[in-house]
C-alpha cells in the first residue's frame, strides 16, 4: 500500500519539478532567470496558501492590465511602478554610485522629441501654473564642468496633467537644451505641481483597494546626456511637499530634494523677463554625471 506524502511534501516535489524542467534552457542568463522565477513563485503560492478563486481574480487582474494597454497606455509598466519594481531594477543596476546624481523612473510621459529651446528659453509654451527658473551646472563626479551637456525637461502642469494628456497632439512642459561651455543651464518652466498616475485603470482599483493614494510628489523630469559619461534619468523634486513619504511609485531620493523658492513680491526676473506682476518662483539643481 503506498501512503501518499503530506501535503507540504507534494508541494515541494512539484516546485522542484517545476525548477528542474528549466535545467536544460541552452542560455545560461534565460536558465537562471526561469528557475529563480519558478522558485519564488511556488514559496509565495505556498507561503499565502493561494485559493483558486484568488487565483483566478489574478488571473481577470492580469487580463485587464493587459487589454486596457496600447500604444498610448502602458498598464503593465504602471504596475511594475506602484509595486516598486521599476524603483528596484533601477536601484540594482544603479552604475553611477559615488558622487554622481541619484537616478529614478523614468516614467510614462518622456517623449523623447521634446522641442529645442535655447538657453533661458520657456519650456511652458502655454501649459499653465506659475512660472519657476530652474538653473545649475552640469559637472563630472571630479567637479569639471561638461559642456555642451544636453538636457531633455518633462513636467506636468498645474492641473497635474501632461501634454499628452490634452489630447491635442500640443507639445508643453517640455523642452530640449544644452549647457554651455561651462556646463551651465537655465530655463522657465513652471512650479512642480503633485498630481495623480493614471487611476481609472486596473492598477488605480489595486491602488483603492489597498488604501494607497495615486499620487506622485511634485516634479520635475530630467534626462541629461554627454559624450564619455553615463546618461542620467532622474527627477528634481519639491522640498516640503506632501507627498515626499507616500510617492505612490517610490520614485523619491533625498538628495533630489530641492528648494523651490519664492522671491519677495516685486523682485524681478533673473533674466529680467517681463512677468507681468506674477508670482515665480526659482530653483537650482546641479547635475553630477558619472564617467561613462
Ligand atoms: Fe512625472
């Protein structure tokens, strides 16, 4: 008579088995990634005691990220993001370390054809909220200035939306400069504005049903760029904002916290622009890239 083994037993023998069917993947990398995966996947299966009605509403979850994206909507990455993954990939491959700018996401509305502005230009181009002048210096980690570095800048408005969020094919908020020689920038843009990811999709009900607030801390996007040095991916956020703990994709770094500043009424531009008797505000933000 064979008795059959305990349940826990059984569930070890098939996550091996599961682990072992992977052990003759040709690619060395691929191999690997599959068998931690099954691995992992059959410890938190075990772990929660999974029920098959909770494993098939995974299943409905899964299928709505999948159909409510397309070539304009990126549920998946939405995901990745409030789960911290996005953060985490960026964490681990991190290469810049000792004394460059921190990194984080990326996020959904870079572009990547952002108009070129000159330096001092207006990044606004009609977005609306009240203007800031952002300025700094580009340098390597040694502290010498890298000319020429280009600079791409991405940031919501004061309605917390996104150009591509007008639904107008307008390009606003963003804008496409290059430091000078000696590595300086300036540009108008306006005050960062906290606002919302995209909450009307599966991730915003995972969101809701977790308590968790959709919101993002107030920023500002950047990219730079230079010939000889690592590219940087990161964000300038606003000092005293409300969301800086509760960043609902875990995108803030203390060092990327920066005052934004508002002058006395009545002083005038930086550059002198005419603003007509409104608020503005200003901020620096130096820029330290790794060698590359
Ligand atoms: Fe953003």
């Amino acid at each position: 008579v064979r008795v059959a083994p305990p349940a826990r037993a059984r569930e070890r023998e098939l996550a091996e088995r599961v682990v072992a069917s992977f052990a003759g993947a040709p690619d060395d990398r691929l191999r690997h990634l599959l068998q931690a995966l099954s691995r992992h996947l059959h410890a938190f299966l075990t772990e929660v005691r999974l029920t098959e009605a909770e494993w098939r509403a995974a299943i409905d979850f899964l299928t709505d990220v999948g159909h409510i994206t397309d070539d304009r909507r990126q549920e998946f990455i939405l995901l990745s993001d409030v789960l911290g993954a996005s953060m985490q990939v960026i964490t681990i491959n991190d290469e810049a370390g000792d004394g460059a700018t921190d990194s984080t996401v990326l996020g959904p509305f870079f572009l990547g054809d952002a108009p070129v502005i000159e330096r001092g230009g207006d990044i606004a181009a009609g977005a609306p909220g009240e203007p800031c002048w952002y300025s700094g210096q580009v340098t390597d980690t040694r502290g010498t200035p890298v000319a020429g570095a280009e600079i791409e800048v991405w940031m919501a408005d004061e309605t917390g939306r996104y150009d591509v969020q007008y639904g107008d094919g307008r390009r606003a908020g963003r804008g496409r400069l290059f430091a000078d020689e000696a590595g300086r920038y300036a540009f108008w843009a306006l005050t960062p504005t906290p606002y919302p990811i995209p909450h009307d999709g599966p991730v915003g009900a995972l969101l809701a049903a977790s308590g968790r607030s959709p919101m993002r801390a107030a920023h500002l996007h950047f990219t730079v760029t230079a010939a000889r040095h690592l590219p940087l991916t990161t964000h300038l956020f606003r000092r005293g904002d409300e969301f800086l703990a509760s960043d609902s994709v875990f995108g803030v770094k203390d060092s990327l916290v920066t005052d934004i500043r508002h002058p006395p009424a009545g002083t005038p531009a930086p550059d002198g622009r005419d603003l007509a008797g409104a608020t503005w505000s200003s901020a620096r933000f130096d820029i330290v890239l790794a060698p590359g």
